[in-house]
C-alpha cells in the first residue's frame, strides 16, 4: 500500500478486501461456527422455537451493550450499566406499586437512567476523571441506595404496561417478544447515528485520537457528554425491557451485566482503546453469548462451561485487537 | 530596526501582504518568549521561519493563529486588525494550522479525515432532518483534491493508519489546503518524516502555493528551506531578525543571522 500507485488516487478498494476487511466477520464466522456445532450436535437447536428463545435471551444484554459500544467507542468503559439499569426497574416499579400513571412512571425511570449517564458524561468530560473511576464510583453509589429504596429484598411489579414488552407476536414461526423488535430497532437506529451522521464520525474521531479531534475544532467535551446522556437512555430503555422479561424489581439483579455487555462488545471486535468497532460487530458479540448459553445448555453441558468458553474468546478479541494495534 | 528592512522590498512593485504582525509582544511572567516581533506574509509565497531552538517560532505562529493572545501588538489579516480568541477564529477567518504530530484519526479513511469537523450533509430532508452525511459527495471531494495537489495514495476509502508517515502527513497538509482560504500555516510538518517522504510532503506545500494559497513554513531544516521557500523570515531572540531571499543568501549566511555572529 506504501509503494507509489499509477495514478495519484485509486478509484476505490475491491469489494473482497472491504469484506474481508469489515470488523464484524471474524465475529461473524465465530457465530456461524458456534451455530454449526450445535446445529450437527442438536438438531432441536436450529428449531424456530429455540433460536425464539435464544434472542429473547439476547435482548437485556444486547441493549445494555449498545450503550456500552458507544461509551468504549471514545475509550471509555462503563462499569455503571447494570446499577444505571436497575435504577430504572426499581423505580419505575416502586412508583407504579405506589399508584402513579405507568407510563409516567416508567418515563421518569428511564429520565432518571439518562440523567445517571449524564452525570457520569460530565464527571468524565468535566472533572476529566478516567471513565473506569466515574462508573465505578457512579456503580456502588446506586446499588447501595437502590437497596435502601427498596430495603432490600426484591418485590413485583404487576402492571400491564410495564410487561407490556415481553408480549410476542408471530412471524413464521417466530415468537418474537416486542423488547426483541425493540433492541433490533434500537440496534438500527444507533447504527445509524454512528455510521450516516457527523455525531457518530466524531465519537470515532474522538476514540481514535482526542487531540486531533480537537484541533480541527470538535467539542470534545459537549460530544463526550452527549454519548454518556444516550447510553444512559438506552440503559433506562433496557430497565422497561427487563420488567417485559421478569415483573420483577431486584436491586440485586444484574450484577453480571457490566461483564457481560463488556464481553458482547470485545468478542464483536471494538477496541477497548476506542475508535475502532461498531454496532454489527456488537449484535454479533451479544448473540454468540446467548447462542453459547443455549447451545451447551441443550447439549447438557455444565453452564460453567460457557463462562469458560466466553473468556477464551475475550481474550483472543483483546489479543487481536493489541496485535493490530502494535502491526499499524 | 534597519536590519529588518529586507533588500528585497526595494526591487519589487508593493506586494499584497496577506498576514501582518507589528511590535507583537509575549511574555510569560519572566520569560520574554516574543520581544516586539514583525511579521509580514504576502500573497502566493512561501514563508520558512527560521530560528534556534527557543527563538520564538512557536510562539509567533501561536499568536498568528490565536492559539494565545500576545500580551501587546497588532495582528492584521488582509490589512485589517483581527483578534482571535482561539483557534476556531482563525479557522472561521480562513487560516488553517498543520501541525508536527500527526493530526489525523488513524482508524478512519482518508476522505473521512479530509472532512473531519467540517463533514458534508446529504441534500434535500434526508441531510437536514435525517443528517445523513453525504459519504460519497466527500469521497468524490476527496478524490479531487489529491489529484489537483497531485499527491499520490491509495485508494480513498482507506483507513489512514494503512498509509506511511508521508502519506498520513499529507492527508493533514491537504486537509488545510482544502479549507484555508487565506493562507495555511505549517510547524515542522516533515520533523517526524525521512527524507523521501519529505520530498513527498514539500512537493506537496509547492502545489498549495502553485494553487495561489501563501504557506508559512517553520522548519530546522535549511536544505528543505532553501529548496522551497521564496524568502526566509530569520527569527532571533524573541524578534525578527532579517528577512533574506535564498537567492542573495547562502545556509550559512542565514545561520550566521540566526546565531547573531552576523547581521543582514
Ligand atoms: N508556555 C510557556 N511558558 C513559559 N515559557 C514559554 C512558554 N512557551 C514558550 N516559552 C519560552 O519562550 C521562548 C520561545 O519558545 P518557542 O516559541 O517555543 O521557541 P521555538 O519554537 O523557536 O523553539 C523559549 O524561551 C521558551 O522557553
Ligand atoms: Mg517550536
């Protein structure tokens, strides 16, 4: 690529080379290799039933792990998103138990979810703390006040509305959920923030290289609290389908989450060094989690197992991922 | 004082001077870092500013792009007054500034780093409801660019870190070539280059001046200086210390001025 070419500017790469090169298809071949094992293995585990199954597992954690892309997008990480979530649960669930509107309820739950994530923003963008301390810090914060609220012990949460995403609807043979067309939703149109408009090539620019963001004139700080204010709206939005999942308001749920969308996110081939990655790459990441889970459970495989599984391949992501980095 | 009359303004009709400074001071508590420094750039040349280590360059170019505010003295651009609050300023009024490190995002494409900041919108609703970035739009704008400045690279959707030292620092040159309207403003672009890809990157500053945009150019480097700049601005303590042409002066002249063991 170094050596001069022929006429000053090439007219475009070669299709091959843009798929080969795409981030996403290592992560996608994984998929696909993890599918064929279990397919040969099970037969039941192709059955449309199954895969229903499986994205209805996939959807908590595969909306948590956007919001996540876009926090390590700009080199950042969040260790807030289970504890910014369940903010969301508790709160939506106590006022709805205590008589208010369901709709108000759950849409000052997912406000105060995107409030959390803008006082992390301005924490990091404004005192310019590392992002690890600030959610860290935002993390023991609210779990031991949620347990407070809530003295606790988990309680239900019966409301039509609230579980109004766990009801499914058909599609050949599909049984998908309304929180699965949500998080697909969700998926597209983020996807297209970061891909089609100027905001999502300066959460890039600015995971890619801070300094020359600024000097061609991007407010770093301005664009690093608004990533941090939507995450935490996509971390208020997951609250709403957790409730659809389980009517259930558990302070102490979700403790494996902030893992869990950081795993989503490495196997999907972001950097955790920011500005390199993306959406695709994370729904994939998000499904071989969820196809791994199921796959080995129908197989009656020890689920430990999947643990196991998941992280040898965050660290085969994390190598990769240095290796390029050291190559270029 | 007299030495700053340069022999060159005798023998040529008035030209149009396009950034002007007089008398610019700048001080830092007790360090004086600009002692009531002159600065003159006219239309379609290139300008090396010359000088030793902390004679100044940086600083100059810092208060020529409003990167800091001189503590007295004048700036004109074009004849007119200016006073830059920062560098957003300057950019607004059409300098641009390419600095030593690289100034580019290596995991983006090369069209993507020309537009950084400055990213065009797709027309109709889809660009100003949707702000759908017009992607192709850029990339043909991209490619243009190049080709006008005759700068060689691969393929323009390629990300940047896939391309040498060189070629990375001609992305940042070319990008102010693309939006200065005034004049473009380079500290030490080739310091972190070799020698081929310094060629690269002067041919590169010749196009842009060809183009009728004048280049200040900071450089250490006195062959590249005397290969390509039309007059020195020689840079001494704080002040300018002559203005010389490649032609009636020689390196070692030049460095003579520098060091003060001459005058012009
Ligand atoms: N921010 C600063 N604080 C204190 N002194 C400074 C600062 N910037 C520059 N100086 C001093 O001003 C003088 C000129 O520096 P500079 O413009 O960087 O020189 P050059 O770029 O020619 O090497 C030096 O003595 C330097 O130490
Ligand atoms: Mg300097």
């Amino acid at each position: 690529m170094t050596t001069a070419t022929v006429s000053p500017v090439e007219t475009s790469r070669s299709l091959k080379s843009r798929i080969l090169g795409a981030p996403s298809a290592g992560p996608l071949l994984v998929l696909i290799g993890f599918c064929l094992i279990f397919a040969l293995s099970n037969p039941r585990f192709l059955a449309t039933h199954n895969l229903s199954i499986i994205l209805q597992q996939t959807v908590i954690i595969g909306v948590l792990a956007i919001g996540q892309t876009l926090v390590i997008l700009t080199a950042g990480i969040d260790l807030a998103v289970g504890a910014i979530c369940v903010l969301g649960t508790i709160v939506a669930g106590k006022l709805v138990n205590l008589g208010y509107d369901p709709v108000l309820s759950m849409g000052f739950a997912i406000l105060l979810c995107t409030a959390a994530g803008l006082a992390a923003g301005g924490l990091v963008s404004g005192l310019r703390l590392p992002p690890f301390i600030v959610t860290l810090g935002i993390l023991g914060i609210l779990t031991a006040a949620l347990r407070l609220i809530s003295e606790g012990g988990a309680f239900p949460v019966r409301d039509p509305f609230l579980a109004w995403t766990g009801n499914t609807m058909k599609l050949g043979g599909f049984v998908l959920t309304y929180g699965v067309l949500i998080m697909f939703a969700l998926y597209a149109v983020v996807w297209y923030l970061l891909n089609q408009t100027k905001w999502g090539r300066h959460v890039y620019a600015i995971g890619n290289n801070t300094e020359a963001a600024r000097l061609v004139g991007i407010p770093v700080r301005r664009h690093l609290l608004s990533v941090y204010l939507l995450a935490g709206l996509i971390y208020g939005i997951a609250a709403w389908l957790a409730l659809g999942r389980i009517p259930n308001a558990d302070p102490n749920a979700m403790q494996s989450a902030n893992l869990d969308s950081i795993t989503a996110v490495v196997i999907g081939g972001t950097s955790l060094f920011g500005g390199r990655g993306g959406l695709i790459g994370t729904l994939i990441g998000a499904l071989i989690v969820g196809v791994l889970r199921n796959g080995l459970t129908l197989a009656g495989i020890d689920p430990l197992w999947q643990d196991l599984v998941t992280g040898i391949l965050v660290i085969i992501a994390v190598a990769l991922d240095q290796m390029s980095r050291r190559k270029s | 004082m007299s030495a700053e009359t340069t022999p060159l303004q005798a023998t040529e009709t008035k030209p149009h001077i396009v950034l002007e400074a007089r008398n610019v001071v700048k001080t830092y508590g007790h360090v004086t870092a600009l002692d009531g420094v002159d600065f003159e750039l006219r239309a379609g040349e290139i300008l090396a500013v010359v000088g030793d280590n902390g004679a100044g360059k940086s600083t100059l170019i810092k208060a020529l792009t409003g990167a800091l505010h001189p503590t007295s003295g004048e700036i004109l651009l074009d004849g007119v007054p200016i006073h830059f609050k920062g560098p957003l300023d300057a950019r607004h009024a059409g300098i641009e500034t390419v600095y030593q490190d690289l100034a580019v995002a290596p995991a983006l494409d090369i069209a993507s780093n020309l537009f950084l900041g400055r990213e065009l919108r797709a027309p109709g609703l889809l660009g100003s409801l949707f702000r759908r970035l017009d992607k192709k739009r850029m990339r043909e704008e991209a490619r243009r660019a190049m080709n006008e400045l005759k700068f060689r690279l691969p393929a323009i959707d390629n990300p940047v870190e896939s391309l040498s030292g060189g070629q990375r620092q001609g992305v940042a040159v070319a990008r102010a070539a693309l939006f200065a309207r005034k004049l473009v403003i380079m500290d030490e672009p080739t310091a972190a280059l070799g020698v081929r890809e310094t060629g690269q990157v002067l041919e590169l500053i010749r196009s842009i001046r060809d183009r009728g945009l004048p280049v200040v150019l900071i450089s250490h480097n006195m062959p590249n200086v005397f290969d390509i700049a039309d007059r020195i601005h020689i840079m001494r303590l704080g002040r300018r210390a002559a203005v010389v042409s490649p032609k009636t002066h020689t390196m070692n002249d030049v460095v003579a001025i520098m060091t003060g063991a001459a005058t012009a």
